[in-house]
C-alpha cells in the first residue's frame, strides 16, 4: 500500500525529507546535473556564437549602417562572453580537480552558468533583432524581439519560480514512498542498503 502524503496529524503535508547521502555525494550527483544542464546550454550558445562569427563575411554585412553594425558587435560580444561562462566549469574542475573542494565547485560553477544562461538570453535577443531589423527594416523588429524575450522570460524564470512556490518547495512524493526510485533503501535499488542514525 502506497504511503500517503499527509503529516502525523492526517491534515497537513508531510515535512520535506532529502535524499539520504553524504555532502560528497551530493556535490558529485549536483555537478553531474550541472554537466548535463551545460550541455544543452553549451550546444545552443556555440551553434549561434558560430554564425554570427560568419555573418561578417557575408556580401551584405558591407551594407550595414552604423547602428547595426555596433549592434552586430555588441551581439558577438555577448555571444563569446555567454561562451566563456558556459565553458567556466571545464576550467574551474581542472583548478578544483584533486583538492576536495566539490561542494565549492559546484557552487561557483552554478553561478557562472547561471550568468551564462542571461548572457545567453541577451545574445539570442540582440542576434534576432539585428536579423529583423536587416530582414524588414521596420521599427515592429524591436516589438518583436520583446516579446520573444519576455517568452525566454517566462520560460527560464517565471515559470520555473511559479511552479516552485506552487508546490511550496516541497517534492509531492512522500519521503518514504516505496515506489520512489530514487530512495536507496528499496530492496531493488542497485546501491547497497547503508545504515543510518
């Protein structure tokens, strides 16, 4: 029978229970999670980062005006800054690599990543601008872009932050729910069953 998800009273939430593990543990299973989270970051950022790198060579750059221009150099600028922030955790692993700092690894290469996301968000806008403005020459390019952004808006924050506070920060699995795959004291979990205070 399914453990229910109410407290010891029978009314209110059961209070929130971590996973059981070590601070080494979880530092590596939030570094993994980090990695795979870059990854689709990274893959997005040099993909755009690339063309724009093209773009000056093409026939038509020659044809640019002066604000155009600058924005097409403000755009490559960010694109390599988002760049650099994305790829901060290969640098800072080589650094950190052998001296048992994989909590504070961890954290500052979340924080990078995180400054890379909104470098990121900030390139994907200027480049779409810059490609209306070439592709209508009309001053809706701008409105346009501003909607895409408040879209990125919604999707990378706002959304993410209702969801949490929607579910009160809390997981709505109970803690002790025997068809949690994640819980490592069910008898099919694949890690050996350890002994807790």
């Amino acid at each position: 029978m399914a453990a229910t998800n109410t407290g010891p009273d029978g009314h209110g939430p059961r209070p929130r229970v971590g996973r059981r593990e070590s601070p080494e543990e979880r530092a590596d299973r939030r570094w993994t999670d980090l990695l795979q989270e870059v990854r689709v970051a990274q893959t997005g950022s040099q993909i755009l980062f690339g063309f724009l790198l093209s773009v000056v060579f093409m026939p038509r750059f020659s044809q640019l005006g002066g604000f155009d221009r600058g924005l097409y150099v403000a755009t490559v600028v960010l694109g390599a800054l988002a760049t650099g922030s994305l790829t901060s955790p290969v640098a800072y692993h080589r650094i950190f690599a052998g001296r048992r700092l994989k909590p504070q690894l961890v954290d500052a290469a979340a924080r990078l990543v995180a400054v890379g996301l909104v470098l990121l968000a900030l390139t994907i806008s200027s480049a779409l601008l810059l490609l209306l403005r070439v592709a209508t020459n009309s001053s809706v390019s701008a409105w346009i872009t501003a909607g895409v952004m408040l879209w990125f808006a919604s999707c990378w924050l706002v959304l993410p932050v209702w969801h949490l506070y929607w579910h009160d920060g809390r997981s709505p699995r109970a803690p002790d729910d025997p068809d949690d795959p994640d819980d490592p004291d069910r008898d099919d979990h694949p890690h050996p069953r350890r002994e807790h205070p």
